[in-house]
C-alpha cells in the first residue's frame, strides 16, 4: 500500500471521526473499510464487549470469520482487548508462544491472517469492546498508526456509550471455499448474491449493506438449547462453541443448523476444545 500524505491521513481521519458525532450518520461498512485503509490494514471490524460479543461492523469476510474465530475459541487479541481493555499488538502470530492463544492462533493461520491489532474501546472503568485490524503479512504496525487507531477508538467509545438502539452494521456475501473454518457456504453469505473470499486489501465488497445482528442465530440456537438440555444460557453457548471447534465450523453455520433442526447436541459436550458434543 502507498504510504499517505500526513495531510492526506489527517482528512482522512477528520472525516471518519465526523461519523461518529452527534448528527454524523455512524459507523457502517464503508466506514470499516475506510478505517482500515487509513490504518494500513487489510481489513478491520468492531465487536462488542467479550463476554456477550457481538459483531457490529466489518470491511469484509475475512475480518468477519477471524472475529467468529475468537469468539467460538475464548480467547485471541480481540477478546483480550475487550474483556480486559488492554492493547493486543500480535505483529506476528507466528512468533507467540504456544500455550498462548492456542486455539486462535492455528484458526487465524489457516485464515491467511499474520498480524493481527486490537484496541480496547474502554472509558475509566466501562469496557464496550473492541476494534480490531489484520493484515495477511507480518508487518508492525508504525507509531502514527497507533494514535490514530486510539484516537479512532476514543471517538468510537463515546458513540457507542451515547447510542441509543444498537447499531446497524454491513453483513457480507460470501462465496467460501471447502475446508476448515471456510467451509460453510451460508454461515457469511446471502444465497442470492455471492462475493469473491480473497477480495483483497480492505475486503471492500459492494454487496455489502446494513442488516440484524450478526450472531443473532447464535443467541436463538443457545435459547434453544437451554430450554432442550435444561441448562443455563451460558452453558448452552458453551456447547455450540464446542460443537464448532470440534467440527472445525463457522459457530454461526452450526447455529443455523441447530436451529434447523439438523444438528442435535449433548448434554455432555463438556467446552471448546472437545469432540464429541452431539450428532450431525
């Protein structure tokens, strides 16, 4: 990517900034994307606080299924940046150590991501989430690049603090191809439009518009199977999560089969990172 005029970065910002006060028109995909490109990153999204996370925005597929990735595994920079509202630089995730991140790190490989950047979007002590930037080399991020994602940051907290209703946010289309955590046609797509997978820097895809919540079949499927295997709701989620680590699936495919009908879970599934945790 060609570096960028400090006066040409610092419209840029200016005008990203303007989205999120008072009378802008918010965050949406355009605004990801546009984010991430300021940020010299190949694509970017925003997530809510860990614990209960949900993708608000993103520039593209990509961002979207490394997002899924940590939220079905527990644990990665994103997760860390939001529950804990700490800085996750990983310049190279080759280079962390195993028994740190061991689910997310061979997940995000697979993804084609090396570097992955997430910043806490914290104020005192209220944590809301996390935006988090990725790039498909390993590469650090420059001094520059920091404060402007921290300052993109300040301004995303407040808006996020100060909203009313929740957010609307793009949802891509997607044509995915077979293997691993790419290999659920449907779990990031519209059946009637369809969107190339490596698009590229910034995951830009016209196709791209407001929509529901992202993991709004999640929450369904867990209500399901908290009533089904007389659970608790955090219970239940932990037994889609395991479900999709084991199977090595998007957790969003597998809630769209769950509630289906298609896949029918266990009360013994025991968390992520376990296999046989039901049929289907």
């Amino acid at each position: 990517m060609a570096a960028r005029e400090p006066a040409q970065q610092h419209g840029e910002l200016t005008v990203l900034l303007g989205a999120l006060r008072a009378g802008g028109k918010g965050p949406d995909t355009d605004w990801a994307v546009r984010c991430a490109r300021l940020l010299d990153m190949d694509g970017l999204c925003v997530s809510s606080q860990a614990d209960s996370g949900e993708l608000l925005w993103f520039s593209g597929e990509l961002s979207a299924r490394l997002d899924d990735l940590q939220f079905t595994v527990g644990e990665g920079p994103s997760f860390e940046a939001g529950k804990h509202g700490t800085l996750s630089l990983a310049t190279d995730l080759r280079t962390i150590p195993t028994r740190h991140w061991a689910a997310f790190v061979p997940g995000a490989e697979e993804l084609g991501v090396r570097s992955v950047f997430a910043f806490p979007l914290r104020l005192g002590a209220i944590s809301v989430g996390a935006m988090t930037g990725y790039r498909r080399e390993p590469r650090a991020l420059t001094e520059a690049g920091i404060d402007a994602a921290l300052t993109l940051c300040d301004a995303l907290t407040l808006y996020l603090l100060s909203s009313v209703a929740p957010p609307g946010r793009g949802e891509p289309h997607a044509t995915v191809r077979p293997g691993s955590y790419e290999s659920d046609r449907g779990a990031y797509e519209n059946d009637r439009d369809t969107y190339e997978s490596d698009r590229g820097p910034h995951e830009n895809d016209p196709g791209n518009r407001p929509s529901g919540l992202h993991r709004a079949v999640v929450h369904q499927a867990s209500g399901m199977l908290s009533v089904e295997l007389g659970v608790n709701l955090a219970t239940a989620l932990d037994r889609l999560r395991a479900y999709a680590f084991a199977h090595h699936r998007p957790i969003v495919a597998v809630s769209r089969d769950v509630v289906a009908r298609r896949v029918q879970l266990t009360a013994d599934c025991p968390g992520p990172g376990h296999a046989g945790c039901g049929n289907g």
